[in-house]
C-alpha cells in the first residue's frame, strides 16, 4: 500500500541539490517522467499537472513529512486528480473520495489500510488539498475533462410547411356596426348553429335505427322443442314413507293435544265470565 508512486530512492532523488523550485520542478520531472505517465496530456496540461505535484511536495517538506508520508501524499494528490479527467464525478463526490484515501492512509487496519498520518497531518493536510485543489476543482475540471464536439445540423423546412400568421387589422369606420347589430348577429349565429346540431343528431338516430333494428323476443313452444316436459312429482320411496309414519302419528297426536288444551281454557274464561254476571243478578231489588 505504501510506496506506490513515489518510493524512497526517488523522493531523496528528488529532494536532493534543489536551491529553488525549478531544481524540484527539474527533479521531478526526470524522476516521474509525466511525459511518459500521462502520454495524451498537451503542454499546457504537462505544466499544470507539473505544478499540483511540485507545490505537494513543498507543503510535505514544509510540514517536516517523513519519506512514507509524502509518497503517500502524493499518492492520494495523483489519484483525487484523476477524478477531474471525468466530468460525471462533481467536487462533493471527489471530496468523498479523498477522504476515503485519508481514512486508507490513516488507521492502522491491515491489509485494508496502514496508519502513516496522526490526527495533526489528517487536519493540515485536509486544510491544504481544501484551500488550493479544490478551490480550483472546477478549472482543474474545464483543462484535464477531455473535449467533446457536437455537430449541429439546421434543416430548413419546406416552403409549403410554413404557415404564416395574419397580422390583425382593424375594419375601416364605413363598415362598423352598431352593439345591438352584433348582438343579433351573433344570436342568430348561435340560433344556426344549434339547428344544425339538431338536425345532425336526428339524422345519426335514424341511421342508428336503421342499421340496428331492435330484436325480437322469441319465447320457444313445446311443439318447437318436444325434449321440453313439465316436471314430475317424485314419490318418496316406501322405506322413507314408513319411517315418516310415527313421525306423522306424533305431530297429530300433539295437535289433538293442543286442541284439547285449547278448549278446556275456553271453557274456564267462559265459567269465569259467567261467575262474573251472576252476582250482578242478584243484587237486583224489586219495587
């Protein structure tokens, strides 16, 4: 995971007999050979790319970074870059990623990632990419995103195909007409054409009409379908007419019972109204 791009030989290649920065530049370059890395890069590119790289290894040297710390520096430089070769890949989804690298290069958790930054290098560092790539994300975006041409072709339409709007133009005073002319007008306008609706909805009856005729209902005789017979009354069978006999039996029997309880009450409410009028008799006197 370490040692990636950079390894010890070629930063204290890099690093060594520089009095300025284009001895870096120069070290770097002969070092890494961008040409070689990035063939289809232009000049102009070669030279910005040149200068991401340059002033990397600068904050590195600034900030006292030992050799693991700036390869793994300019690892994670070299890969965030790469994200503005593609113009589907916004800042904030860049910025997810270099976090991601920082997370990989700042917890000890092999082989998924080793600690090489403390919490001091995570801010300084953070601070760095923040306030110099990705404040200029976007440009970054506009030089490296490659180009794409678009071929615009205009068909003119057929004459014929154009259809050309009247200008308005306002009726000269000779043939103006008063309110009430145009509101008559108007209603016999409407009177027209509402008998016009009329008339066509009539006619579409007519031709419904005769067109679908309605059905007759035929009801079918027995002469016309002889399979067709009135049902027939089903006998019991007599072993079922046998065991419904007592059943029968007890159904009467409990009716003559009803009866007879029926009529002795009778009989009692027509003794009780008849104790009722006797004492009325003979509480009767004669003068």
């Amino acid at each position: 995971m370490l040692w990636l791009d950079l390894t010890a030989e070629q930063i204290h290649a890099i690093l060594g007999n520089i009095a300025c920065v284009d001895d870096l530049k120069k070290n770097l370059q002969e070092v890494m050979d961008l040409y070689e890395m990035y063939p289809d890069l232009s000049l102009k590119q070669y030279q910005i790319l040149s200068d991401l790289f340059v002033h990397t290894i600068m904050f590195a040297i600034r900030n006292k970074f030992t050799l693991e710390k700036i390869s793994a520096i300019f690892t994670i430089i070299k890969d965030i870059h790469r994200d503005t070769s593609n113009n589907d890949i916004t800042l904030y989804d860049s910025f997810i990623h270099f976090k991601q690298l920082m997370t990989k290069y700042s917890v000890h958790r092999p082989p998924f990632s080793v600690e090489v930054f403390h919490v001091d290098d995570v801010k300084k560092i953070s601070d760095y990419v923040y306030n110099t790539f990705y404040r200029h994300y976007k440009m970054y975006q506009y030089v490296f995103c490659p180009k794409q041409n678009a071929t615009l072709d205009i068909i003119q339409p057929l004459s014929k195909l154009l259809v050309m709007e009247q200008p308005f133009s306002m009726l000269p005073l000779n043939k103006a007409i008063t309110e009430a002319e145009h509101s008559e007008k108007k209603r016999i306008e409407h009177e027209e054409e509402a008998k016009r609706i009329a008339i066509i909805q009539q006619q579409q009856q007519q031709q419904q009409q005769q067109e679908s005729p309605p059905p007759k209902i035929e009801v079918p005789t027995k002469e016309e379908h002889p399979k067709i017979e009135e049902p027939k009354k089903s006998v019991p069978h007599p072993q079922i007419l046998k065991q419904l006999e007592p059943i029968k039996k007890e159904i009467e029997e409990m009716s003559l019972n009803r009866i007879a309880e029926l009529e002795s009450r009778i009989a009692e409410l027509e003794q009780m109204v008849g104790d009722k009028k006797k004492p009325a008799s003979r509480g009767t006197t004669k003068r």
